[in-house]
C-alpha cells in the first residue's frame, strides 16, 4: 500500500513533499532545469519505490530509477521533451545520438535538477510563480541556495544547462551572476514540456502564430518563445561549431 506524502517543511502557505531524486550524475553533460516536481511526481515516486522495495533493490538503486524514471517522466512530458531536444539537435552536443537514449543507457550523460528539487505546493497546486516570488520566501529561498545550487557544484565543470520555462531559466541566469556555473555552459530555455495545448508546437514551428485559435493562450506568448527559440538554436549552433573546431585541432595534433 502506498504511503501518504511526507511533509519535509510548511511555511503555513507552501508545503514541501519528499520525493527521492537526490541522486547526481557527476558525469552528466547536459543538465535539465525544471521549476519543482508535482502531486504526479509523488504519486508516481511512490509507485516505483513501492516496487522496488519488494524487488529488495538497494538505496542507491532506488535513488538512480527515480531520478531516472520519474523526475522528468509521465505521459504529457518525456514525449515532448524528447521531441524538442532531438528537433534542436542537443542530444548530439553530449554524445547521443537521439534523446531517448539519455534516459536508457545514456543515462549518465543527464542530469535532471529543480530549482525546489521537493515537490513545493501552495493550496493544493505546484509551485508556478518567478524566481523573484522563490527567493522572497524564506523556506522556498533555503531549499533553492542549499540543494539546487549546491547540486550544481557537484555536476562537471563543462556541462551544459537548458532551462524548462521561463522561472528555471531565471534560477540558472542567476546562477551563472552569482559564479556557481559559467555563462557559457547556458544552452537556453524550452517550454515546460508538460503544458497543454499548443505551446511546444509553436515552439517547434509546426503551428504559426496565424493559425493559432483566437482563444489560445500561446498567442500572448509568442514573443518570448520566438526569442527562446532564436536563443537557443544559436547556442547550439555555437557550441557545435566550437565542438567541431576542437575535434579539428586534435585530428591536425596527431597527424
């Protein structure tokens, strides 16, 4: 039988469940910035912990699955996110040849992270505000300096970091200000894979901004995506581009 949530912190206004994704790729080379894990991802953490424990797996097997399966997992968001990576051609910066393998035997090339790594809800619903609302709560502003931050001291100094949404990208902006990781290990911004309607297919340019119904949200949004798009095929365009003259230089040594 599933156990209820268990409450790590509550400020009276938000409420912080534990979920099991301590774990850390050192090794990662692409880190993926959400905001904070939500009621599915405590649900379903708790289904495979459940699971696991009967298998007799041990701690740090635990940890790893979860981490893997779960944090960035479900069914309204590892399609999407697998979409988006593969259409911008990420995977192929860190050495896989399709984002599906990041999350198989790839694994240790990825590292997800939140900027509130314990599910933080507010009335019921997940954390959904900026990262200026974040840092003016006490609570919320511990859990992101003590375990985000100090979560990205220990991934390798040349990862690359891409931010799902708008308040991951201003958490990972501030960490390049305040010296935690470089300036230029920041790929860009993705929308949150898990968001309804047609977000991710205006991101992607499948859908125009003319063909979009009147009553559709994304409308008011275009803007921004269209400079998070801009933004990020050029990152990734420059850091290919310095991957290939580095490959060059190394074939010219040795030759």
């Amino acid at each position: 039988m599933i156990a209820h949530p268990v409450i790590v912190d509550n400020d009276g206004t938000y409420v912080m469940s534990y979920v099991p994704f301590e774990h850390v790729n050192a090794t990662a080379r692409l880190v993926l910035v959400s905001t904070t894990p939500g009621h599915m991802h405590v649900r379903l953490a708790a289904e495979l912990t459940e699971a696991l424990l009967r298998a007799h797996a041990p701690g740090r097997i635990l940890q790893l699955e979860n981490k893997r399966q779960i944090e960035l997992g479900g069914p309204l968001v590892r399609p999407n996110l697998i979409r988006m990576l593969d259409h911008f051609g990420i995977p192929g910066l860190v050495g896989a040849e399709r984002a599906t393998v990041l999350w198989e035997d790839g694994f240790h090339l990825l590292q997800p992270l939140a900027l509130l790594p314990q599910a933080t809800m507010r009335r019921g619903l997940a954390f959904d505000g900026t990262l200026e609302a974040l840092l003016a709560v006490p609570m919320l502003r511990r859990a992101f300096e003590a375990q985000f931050l100090e979560r990205l001291t220990r991934v390798r100094d040349d990862a690359l970091y891409l931010a799902l949404g708008r308040t991951a990208w201003a958490g990972l902006c501030h960490a390049a200000e305040t010296g935690v990781i470089g300036a230029g290990q920041l790929l860009g911004m993705m929308p949150v894979p898990a968001r309804a309607g047609s977000m991710v297919r205006y991101f992607l340019g499948e859908i125009s901004a003319a063909k979009l119904s009147p009553k559709d949200p994304v409308r008011h949004r275009t803007a921004w995506l269209d400079a998070a798009r801009r933004e990020l095929i050029e990152n990734v365009r420059r850091h290919r581009q310095a991957q290939s003259g580095a490959a060059t230089g190394a074939a010219t040594a040795a030759a």
